[in-house]
C-alpha cells in the first residue's frame, strides 16, 4: 500500500485526495521510485478541471514531474539500479495511469533520467518541464543568440522565469512583458532587462531602444490573445513568434500586413514533441544539465507544501501568486 493522490470526479482542487491504494506488479518497462519531491505543473489543474478534451478513467491519478529513488524494476528495464536518484522528463504518457502525485510513482524508464549528485530532489522536481519548454522554443526553434531581444509573455511563470535564464545563458536580451506591474522588482532581480505592459502602445519604441532600432528578434508567448498584434509590431523582421500556451480566453489576433512585411514565423509547439524524440531530447537534458551545474539555471521555487496538503497546493497554484515553482514534498 502507498499514499497516492487520486480524483473520482472533475472539479476543482478539493477533489484531490490522498488515499491508500494497493500497488500492482511493476510492469515490464516501467521503474517504480520513491517519491521526494512532485513539481506542479499548471497542466495539471487544467486536467483535474476537464479542460483537456479526453476520456476519464475513474480513479485518476495526476502529475507530470517527480524526484526520488528507484525502488524496483520491471523485467525489461536496464540501466537503473536499486538506490538511483532519478526524475521524470515529462513526455506524451497518460497521467490518469503514471501520475507523480504519492509516496511513490512508476514510470516507463525512457521518461526517467538519473539525477547527479550535485542535483537537489526539489531542483530536479522542479526543472524539467519548465527548462525544456523554454529552451525548445527560444533556443532550438527560435534559435536566438547573443546579443538579440527577446519579448517573453507571462515571464513570472515557472516556464517564463525560464527563459528568462536561458536567454541570459545565451547571451541574449529578455524582456518581460506583463501585465502585473508590481512584479517588476522581481522580474528585473531573476535578470529580465526591461519589463512592459502587453498593453503599452510605446511598446514597439521602447523594444526599438532597447534593441538598437532592431526589434526583437524572438516573442515567446503562453498567452496569445488580441495582445499579439502589438508583440509583433515590436518585433524585427525575419523574426519567429513561438507561441506555446492559450492564457487568453480571447481569439489570437495578427496583423497580415505586420507578418508579410517583417517576413514573420508564427509557430505553435508542444513540449513532448521535443520529448518524445530521443536525440531532441537528449539535446535538452545535456542543455539543463549545463545550465544547472554552472549557476547558470537555478530553479526559483516560490513555495512548497506537504503531500498531505494536496489541495491547498493547487488553490495557491490557481491564485496566480507565485513567481515560479510550486513544490510539494513527501
């Protein structure tokens, strides 16, 4: 028996709950770990809400990233011993069957990756979806580059913090654009050069200062929304658009004029198509890795909590108060 957080119905955090459920035979493929440490995700939410558009089965279980120690193994697994320190590079797995939330977790071990032992649980929990989504669309699809701008919406994410590091870490110019003005302080303080309002129709000038008269050469965008427009008309020309989150309730809204004219790329991604792909993968891990032993990429985790307060933690997380990481402990 373990303690593993399971939901019977869509709804909001309060159908979260820590019961005891009898563990099955570890499967063939799969590793089962001792959980440290869960990073909270705000997929996760989404997916206890029922935003996702998928069939439930009932119970569920929920999560996406993990820390902890290796317990067991299935029969096909090699490359993983009793003992190892490991966490979970998220892919396209379902959550509902290998849900990080509990005392332990089983995953296929192609979604695991042995931590170093200079790597803390809670840095592990928290890095993997956050640092490969920003590296995948600023890094590897925008490839941006020292000395170039960069406009990043919804900068006090986990995923916006991110980037923030990796465009430092490349040597390039972020901006934090906003719409929280009160978090500028701390936005300037994790390294964003300049921070702005999406709403601000000094935006294109202030972007044109900054850069040089140039623009910014990427936007990365977990918003979308009728804010677009103005992002593009600060950006440069030949400049890509990557967009990778739906934050906007409202239609996306471009300027054809703007997209010809600067010869624009708008690009939508998704993290697991960069997971799901072993060499696209491995590129990403040895990126972070890099990053995480030089200083370069420091996970900014804004608070944890105990497994036994599940639900609390979802409520701080749809509160939209942190700066960061949300972790929770077992």
């Amino acid at each position: 028996m373990a303690k593993i957080v399971q939901f019977h119905e869509k709804g909001g955090p309060e159908v979260l709950k820590l019961e005891d459920v009898t563990l099955s035979p570890v499967a063939e493929n799969d590793v089962r770990f001792r959980v440290h440490a869960i990073g909270l995700n705000r997929a996760e939410s989404m997916y206890r809400k029922g935003a996702y558009l998928q069939d439930y089965t009932w119970p569920s279980r929920v999560g996406y990233e993990a820390s902890g120690v290796v317990e067991a193994m299935g029969k096909n697994v090699a490359g993983f011993a009793p003992g190892d320190a490991v966490s979970v590079v998220p892919g396209s797995i379902s959550m509902a069957s290998y849900g990080t939330y509990g005392e332990v977790a089983d995953m296929p071990a192609n979604r695991l990756i042995r931590n170093p032992d200079w790597l803390l649980h809670k840095d592990a929990a928290a890095a993997w979806i956050q640092y490969v989504t920003a590296y995948v669309g600023i890094v590897e699809t925008a490839n941006l580059k020292a000395g170039e701008t960069v406009m990043i919406n919804a900068p006090s994410s986990s995923v916006g913090i991110a980037a923030i590091q990796i465009a430092k870490m490349v040597g390039a110019k972020p901006v934090a654009i906003t719409t929280s003005p009160e978090k500028s302080p701390v936005l300037l303080g994790h390294g964003a050069v300049a921070v702005s309002s999406p709403t601000d129709s000094e935006l294109p000038k202030k972007i044109d200062d900054l850069s040089g008269g140039f623009g910014a050469r990427v936007i990365f965008d977990a918003v979308g929304g009728p804010g677009a427009a103005l992002l593009q008309s600060a950006a440069s020309v030949g400049a890509v658009h990557v967009i990778y989150g739906s934050l906007s309730d409202k239609n996306t809204e471009m300027s054809s004029m703007t997209l010809y004219a600067k010869r624009m790329t708008v690009r939508g991604f998704q993290l697991f198509e960069a997971t799901d792909d072993p060499s696209r993968r491995q590129a990403a891990v040895d990126f972070v890795f890099k990053g995480l032993k030089s200083g370069a990429l420091k996970p900014v985790i804004t608070k944890t909590f105990p497994l036994a307060q599940i639900v609390e933690s979802h409520r701080y997380l749809e509160s939209n108060q942190q700066i960061g990481k949300i972790v929770v402990t077992v």
